[in-house]
C-alpha cells in the first residue's frame, strides 16, 4: 500500500502493518532518515531504501540505522523486486520442528543457545533476548549475521564470507556494509562497543571477524 508520507505510514502501521517497507529518503514533509529512526525503534520490519545514485553518505547513515538494503534510484523495477525478496527471505521465520517432551526441549535449548553478551540468540522468533526476558530488537540483516556467527563460534570470518554466509549476495552491497552492521550490532550487545569482546575484528585476515563462543550471559570473552 503506497503511503505519501511519513504520517501516513504510522497511521498504516497503527491498523495493518506491512510485510516490507520501501522507503524513499526525499519526502516533502519529513525527512527518510527520521522516519527510519521511528521504524526501527519499533520495529524489525524489512526496509529498503531508495537513494539517489550519488549519495554515498545517505545509504552509510541508513545501514547504520538499521535499513536492510537500498537502491538507487532510478530504481529498476526488476531489481527492486528482486531485493524486497532477499530482505523477505532474510526474515523468513525458521520452519517449526515436530514438538520434542520438556526435557528433549530443555536440553536441545541448552545445547544449541548462543549468547552474545548478555543476550541469547532466539531463532525461531528472530529476535535477541536476556536471562530477564528482555527482547532486543535486530533487523534481518543483524540476524543473518548473529546465525552466522553462532554456526561459526571462534572461527575467524571475512567480509565476502559473512555476506555469504547471512544470505546477502556480496554483489548486493558495497564493500564495507558488513563493517557497518558489525558497527551497529555492537552498539547492541557489547559491553563496551569501542573495546568489543563478543565480535572481535581480527587484524591481519581480511577485516575478517571472530565471534568468541559464549555458555552463558555476561561471558562473551
């Protein structure tokens, strides 16, 4: 459904909210940057923006932001299809296991968790959250990225291959979005995210990264 505004997408939001949202940073009344900022406090929405070619620094503040992809615009038709489908597929739930007793469940939990930091990975909702209960919202870039890391504890990653490992074709994005969703997920689960001792940048490899396994909250070192 085409909203003409940012209003007018909280108004849709409020009654029906959508499967995925293309939002368009040059609005008459309110800035795509702010609007974003309103979505993703909220929400993990799929979100693609839609940038002028030239505005490098426009697409770098969105990823920051938590935007999962963009195109420039004049965007190809094909091509924007193309893209709602990989955002869509990235945030695709996980496929639902045959029930399992308590005790199948509880050690399956157990054995399969991946904590990052204080915050332990919950697959089948998307989503991260903490021994209290408490829910952190991820966008579907920021999953794809956690899953990736939690297949690969303690292996040392490059860019090009957590791009393909998170299901992003590298030719998708330019070359340092990886560096930017790290940025913005450390912001997220790091203690300290100017001295990171979850995800560590691996000097020497590539601008590669490591995700240091952790059994538990607050021991992601």
């Amino acid at each position: 459904m085409p909203c003409d505004g940012g209003a007018s997408l909280r108004d849709l939001f409020a009654s029906s909210p959508p499967d995925c949202v293309i939002l368009d940073l040059v609005m008459p009344d309110e800035d795509g940057l702010s609007v974003l900022r309103w979505l993703r406090a909220g929400s993990d929405v799929p979100l693609i923006m839609l940038t002028s070619s030239d505005a490098l620094a426009d697409r770098i503040v969105g990823l920051e932001l938590g935007a999962d992809d963009y195109v420039a615009k004049p965007a190809d038709l094909r091509e924007l299809l193309a893209r709602v489908r990989s955002v869509l597929r990235r945030h695709r739930p996980a496929v639902a296991a045959p029930p399992a007793s308590d005790a199948a469940q509880g050690m399956l939990a157990e054995d399969s968790a991946r904590w990052f930091g204080r915050w332990r990975l919950d697959r089948a909702r998307r989503r991260l959250v903490d021994s209290t209960g408490d829910i952190l919202l991820i966008t579907g870039a920021e999953f794809g990225l956690l899953c990736a890391f939690a297949e690969h504890p303690n292996v040392i990653l490059s860019r090009d291959k957590l791009l393909m490992l998170s299901g992003t074709d590298p030719g998708e994005v330019f070359d340092r979005a990886i560096d930017l969703r790290i940025t913005r997920l450390r912001r997220k689960i790091e203690p300290i995210p100017g001295d990171p001792t979850v995800i560590r940048t691996v000097r020497g490899h590539g601008g590669g990264y490591q995700y240091l396994l952790s059994n538990g909250p607050n021991h992601g070192h």
